[in-house]
C-alpha cells in the first residue's frame, strides 16, 4: 500500500475516566464512568486521517500484551496499514485521562513501548520513502523525531509536526518541518515569549504555522503575510480530548489529496467541531461523508 500520509507517533491505550468536575492537588472525586479507548496521539491521529479518507500508514511500536493487539486491531479498523508497527517485549503505552462534565480534561501519559523507539527503523524509512505527507508529535523520544523530519526532508516528503508535549525543540528539527501545528501553550513555548500573537509570527518565520485555538479557531501564518483567522463551526462540546488530533490529521489527509490550505482548514476545523461532540479519542473522529455532510449545512 502506497501512504499519502505516514504518521510516526506514539500509540496507547487510554483509560477514560468521567466526572462532574476535574480534582484539584490532593482531592479525590467521584466518578461517573469508565471505558478503554485506544489513542496516542499518533494512533489518533492515523484514525483521524484515515476516516477522512486519507490513504494512511501508521509507523510506531505497540507492546507484546493485549493492549497492544487491540491498539493494532483498532487502527486496521479505521483504515489504517500498520505493516510499519513494531511489537515491543513490554507493556504498551497508556494514557490516564480525567474529563469533567464541560468536556475538559487532564492526561498523565505513561510512554510504555513508545518509548523504546530511539532511532529510525528500516520499516519506519520505507513507510516514509514516497509518502506525500510525514506527520510527527513529540510523545516518542526526540532522537527519533529529529532524524525522521531529516529523513523526510532529504526525500522531500511534506514535514508536519504538532508540537506536543510542549517542550524546547532543536533548531535542526524547526528547519526541516514544513507546517508547524501548535496551540497557545506550545506556541509560547517554542517561541519564548508569553504572547500567542507574537509567538506565532516569530515562529512563521521558520515554517508555515497553524495556530489552533479551540472554540476560537485557529490562525495559519506564513512568512511575509499576514496572519489568517479561522473561525471555529459553533457546537456544544461533550469531551474534547483528541480534538487536536483529529484537526491535525485531517488537515494533513487534505493537504496530501492536494486540497488547498484554505480548504485543509475548512474541513480539519469541521472535523474537529464533529469529534468534540462525542465521547472518546480516536473513535471520536468522523468519517469524510459526515465531514462532507456538516460543511454541506454549514453552507
């Protein structure tokens, strides 16, 4: 199978917890339900691009437990080619996730095999060689991140990156990513300054940025322009974990069909307006009938 669009990431299973409200330092709280979901940021946003209609392969390390087979069974599920996932002696990586009644939520990420995958694999490299699109986050370590986005660069492979868990980044990696897709925090981070404004245009300086911005939107920034606002689709929220994900993946499955960004955007921010309407990490992604249908009534 030939990717438009590879995703190295992580891949966990998440442990879902709900509650009325999040505990503070300390506190515990009752809860209302539990369930198992596979996500990662990576996975989740695989399945995001996937359901969107991407030709996609997932690249990344999954552990030798039952976690793990239902992690890999969940990706072929949505669409996903995992010929490139590696199985690690070990447990698979886990995220235990808090979500309140207005849909906000905390994540402790527990990296699991993740974390044993230092260096670029020969499955890793062939998956890249002739994608369109290398989509990365920062859930495995940072060795690997660096040599992927050289890899890809070299082949002229399009370099996204979504920037978290935000963290200080090499100048090297910066200058081989393509489109940078931070939110607030992260942009700040990057940047070092406290202003998402400022954050975003000293980062366009190094490559195209699209800010997300939750019910506000999101900005895409490029060098010598001025900065573009995208409106958010207004819907009430239900559980927003993986919205971020879903936005990027399906922002990367559009620009790899060759949609413009302008439309790329329209449809990752419609996406993500559809996935935090339900409950979930990666099953809360739509498919590109009810992204096609939303925007169809949105007019």
């Amino acid at each position: 199978m030939s990717a438009g669009v590879v995703v190295l990431g992580s891949a966990n299973m998440d442990l879902v917890a709900t509650a009325e409200r999040l505990p503070g330092r300390g506190e515990t709280v009752a809860g209302g339900t539990f369930r198992l979901v596979p996500g990662g940021k990576g996975a989740n946003q695989a399945v995001a691009a996937a359901r969107a209609g991407g030709a996609v392969r997932f690249a990344g390390a999954v552990g030798d437990d039952d976690l793990g087979r239902r992690v890999l069974a969940a990706l072929a599920a949505a669409g996903v080619d995992t010929a490139a996932v590696t199985r690690a002696a070990g447990p698979t990586g886990t995220a235990h996730i808090t979500v309140d009644a207005a849909g906000d939520n905390t994540i402790v990420v527990v990296p699991g095999a993740n974390g044993t995958l230092t260096a670029l694999a020969p499955a890793h490299a062939a998956a890249i060689d002739g994608a369109d699109t290398l989509l990365l986050q920062l859930e495995l370590p940072l060795s690997l991140v660096c040599e992927a986005a050289a890899y890809a660069r070299a082949r002229g492979v399009r370099v996204v990156l979504t920037p978290a868990p935000a963290r200080p980044l090499p100048d090297g990696l910066l200058a081989d990513v393509d489109l940078l897709v931070p939110n607030e925090h992260e942009a700040t981070i990057l940047a070092g300054t406290p202003d998402p404004d400022a954050a975003v245009r000293r980062l366009a300086e190094r490559c195209d940025v699209v800010l997300t911005l939750g019910a506000r939107g999101a900005v895409h920034a490029a060098a010598g322009a001025e900065p573009v606002a995208v409106p958010a689709f207004p819907v009430t929220a239900v559980d927003t974990t993986a919205a971020g994900d879903t936005f990027v993946g399906v922002l990367a499955a559009a620009l790899a069909d060759g949609t413009a960004m302008a439309g790329a955007l329209r449809r990752a921010t419609a996406a993500a307006a559809l996935s935090v309407q339900r409950p979930g990490a990666s099953d809360s992604a739509p498919t590109a009938a009810e992204i096609d249908s939303f925007l169809g009534g949105a007019g």
